[in-house]
C-alpha cells in the first residue's frame, strides 16, 4: 500500500491563504481594467464634444481665448508671416 505523503495542516493553509488572496488581486485588477477601459471611451466622446463646441464658439465668436472664471474672452490675433 502506498503511503499518502501531505505537507502540513499549516503549510497548506498558508498555501490556500496565498491563492486566494492572488485570485483576489487578479479579479480586482480585472475590474480596474474594465473600469479603465469605460473611462477611456467617456474620455474620447468628452474630448469630442469639447471639439464640437469650440467649432460652434470659434463660428459665433471667431477665433477667441476664453477665461474660465467670468467667461470674458480676448480674440486671438493671426501672425502675419512676411
């Protein structure tokens, strides 16, 4: 008969401890990518948006720099390259 060889009743526990707690850190680093990966996606339809309505400002305004605390703006002067 062959005998069963085991570790012992604390090294298997601490064994079971670490994989849980890996397969913990793994499902966490899963949701943060999947939270990443929305993140991105606002971020790029934001950015778009942002664009769309600098168009809209720049044809009722022209080309204007614009101070975000009391909405006053200064026009921005073309160079002239001679």
């Amino acid at each position: 008969m062959e005998v069963v060889k085991q570790i012992t009743k604390e090294q298997l526990e601490k064994v079971v401890a670490q994989q849980k707690d890996l397969t913990g850190i793994l499902t966490n680093l899963g949701v943060l990518e999947t939270q990443k990966h929305s993140l991105l996606h606002k971020i790029a339809d934001l950015n778009k948006e942002v664009e769309e309505f600098k168009f809209e400002l720049e044809q009722e305004y022209g080309p204007v720099n614009i101070n975000l605390e009391d909405g006053s703006y200064t026009v921005i002067e073309k160079e002239n390259k001679e």
